[in-house]
C-alpha cells in the first residue's frame, strides 16, 4: 500500500497520540504539522520528524499532502473539514466530529461532494474486548440482550485546568464529550441506535468550569436499556458490560480483557484475546480507504449517529425530561419527550 502523507493540525497531548499510531501503522506519514503556537510546532516537528506550516493554507495547498490528521478543540473541526474537502484533501478527525448535528451534516455533505474521505476516531469499538463483544452478539450467543452498563473514567481532571477540555463551549456535560462519546459510539456499534436518553450532570468537586461526573440512561431501538458514567476525576476506568439471557459478559481495562457468564453457572470465565492497537488499526483503515474510495467503519453516518445522541443527552441535562432520538438517513435528530 502506498503511504498516505498528512499533517498534523492540532499538536498538542492528542495530536501526539496520532503521530505516534501514524508511524506503527506503517502507512500514514506526518509530512507536516501546524497548530497557532511556533514553538509547539517546533516542538512536534523536531519530535517526529516532520516540517512546520505556518497557516493551515499552506498546508492545503501543498500537493504532497493527502489529509489531515485533525485533533484540535472541537468547535474547530467543522471549519477545517470544509477547507480540507474544498482542497480535495481526507480528513481523519478526533471524536466527537461536531458538536453539533447541524455542522455535522455539514461536515459530511462537503466530503461527499468533495469524494474526500472522512474518517472519525472513535477508537473504542476496535478494543480486542469489544470486537469479540459484537462476534458474540452476530452469533446470537446472548439471547436476547436485556441491558449494556458502560463506565468511562479519568482521574487526571483533580487539578486546576490546563486545557481547551476544561472550557464549557468545548466540553458540554462535562466528560461525555471528551470520553463518553466513545462509549455512545461502542454501544451503538454492538446493539444499534439509541432512540431515547435521559441524563444528569453535575460538577462535585467544582475545580473546573464544567462538570465532573455525568450519568445517562438509553433506550436502544432494538429493545434493551443501558447505562452510561463518566468522571473525571475519580480512578480510570473503561469497561462495558452486557448481559443477556444466555450470556453476561464483561469487557475491561481498555478492552484488553473479556470474562463470560453463562446463564447456568455462578462464575465468570476469563477468554483470550488477540492483542489490538486500535489507534494504529483506524489509521492503517483510513489510508486504505484513501486508497480504494471506500467509506471506513467510523465515518460520516456513524459519527452522526453519536452526535445526535451528545445532543439529546446535553437538552435531557438542560431541561430534565427524556430525549428521543429520531433518525434519519444521514444521521439522527432529537426531540423532547414527555
């Protein structure tokens, strides 16, 4: 395959993050980076290897660039989106894609006209737990699935903020849309489309401007319930359980470990696991689809799909109803529900 070369935009711990998984994909090369500081880009140049851009112009007019590696605040990446599509060059962005479902239609609609590819970091799905989750589901060794409860923690949050993550505009309900919106996209990849969601949110300790912990309740359109909680400032965690009337089954540390449970014993069963490097998979997925023209696991109706979700949970917040979340072709829309 031949390597697809991009630039960085938005270098800092993230963006890092991505460079790294770039250069074990063994098919995507950062050629370039920007972000507005000189000496970040300095820094994130001499760290990989890689040349400064002075403007994102510069950047998309350069015909050895392919695509941009995206992880800058989110407010930002439907601008970028557009401007990469006008230039005729892939995008693959950091989750969320928008923050909302508007500029995420947008977003789509430009790469569509463009025939550009637009691929979403949501990581989680491809956790070797995970992946082995949705086989169990596709062979019907559940059941029928009752409920799925998923947990996303951080603990690094205890500290005054740093970041762009600690600005409300850029971080609406706190932690679920840095973290839980890979969960919004893990549950929807095993069970389908979430149809309605009711959530809390609220800030405990009270160091950062938005809050720390957020909890919702989903209705799936194909009939279970399921739970989601996240904080950020209480001992990391990423799990996903479900539990059906055959089977339970627990997907934990990062989705580096499974345990089952059949319906006629008392204890859970450790399984093995092929080890996954799901940042280096999506990335060695977007150059192929840069290649061939094909749409990648984690693209536009996808995205949209979790988007639409972020936000009806956000109104369920705001006004303390429920949420339904209504679908369409492109993606998904929501009203209130009484």
């Amino acid at each position: 395959m031949k390597p697809v070369k991009v630039a960085s935009v938005g270098l800092g711990w993230w963006g890092g993050e991505l460079a790294e998984a770039a250069a074990r994909s063994g098919v995507v090369e950062v050629e370039r980076c920007f972000a507005r500081s000189p000496e970040s880009r300095k820094e994130f140049a001499d760290r990989f290897g890689c040349h400064e851009a002075s403007s994102i112009d510069e950047i998309l007019e350069d015909p050895a660039i392919d695509g941009l590696l995206v992880a800058t605040p989110h407010t930002h990446h439907r601008e970028l989106i557009e401007a990469a599509a006008e230039a005729g060059k892939h995008t693959f962005v950091e989750k969320p894609l928008t923050l909302t479902v508007a500029d995420g239609e947008a977003c789509v609609e430009a790469t569509r006209r463009a025939g550009t590819v637009l691929q979403v970091g949501h990581n989680r799905r491809r956790q070797a737990a995970n992946r082995r989750l949705r086989a169990l589901v596709d062979a019907g060794e559940f059941g029928v699935v009752h409920q799925i409860d998923t947990t996303i923690h951080v603990s690094k949050y205890q500290n005054p903020p740093t970041s762009w993550r600690a600005d409300p505009v850029e971080s609406p309900a706190g932690g679920m849309t840095a973290l839980g919106v890979h969960m919004l996209d893990t549950m929807q990849y095993l069970l389908g489309p979430i149809t309605k969601v009711s959530a809390f949110s609220k800030r405990v300790l009270g160091r950062w401007d938005i809050d720390d912990i957020t909890t919702a309740i989903f209705e799936f359109a194909s009939g279970p319930l399921g739970t989601l909680g996240t904080s950020l400032v209480v001992p990391r965690r990423c799990d996903v359980t479900m539990y059906g009337t055959d089977l339970a089954a627990w997907s934990e540390e990062e989705g580096s470990k499974l345990y089952t449970q059949r319906k006629d014993v008392t204890s859970r069963t450790p399984q093995t696991l092929d080890t996954a490097d799901p940042l280096a998979e999506q990335l060695r997925e977007f150059a192929a689809c840069v290649g061939t023209g094909t749409a990648p696991e984690t693209g536009g109706p996808e995205a949209l799909r979790v988007v639409a979700t972020l936000e009806a949970l956000i109104e369920s917040i705001r006004t303390g109803r429920a949420v339904e979340v209504s679908h369409t072709e492109s993606g998904a829309r929501h009203t209130p529900s009484g």
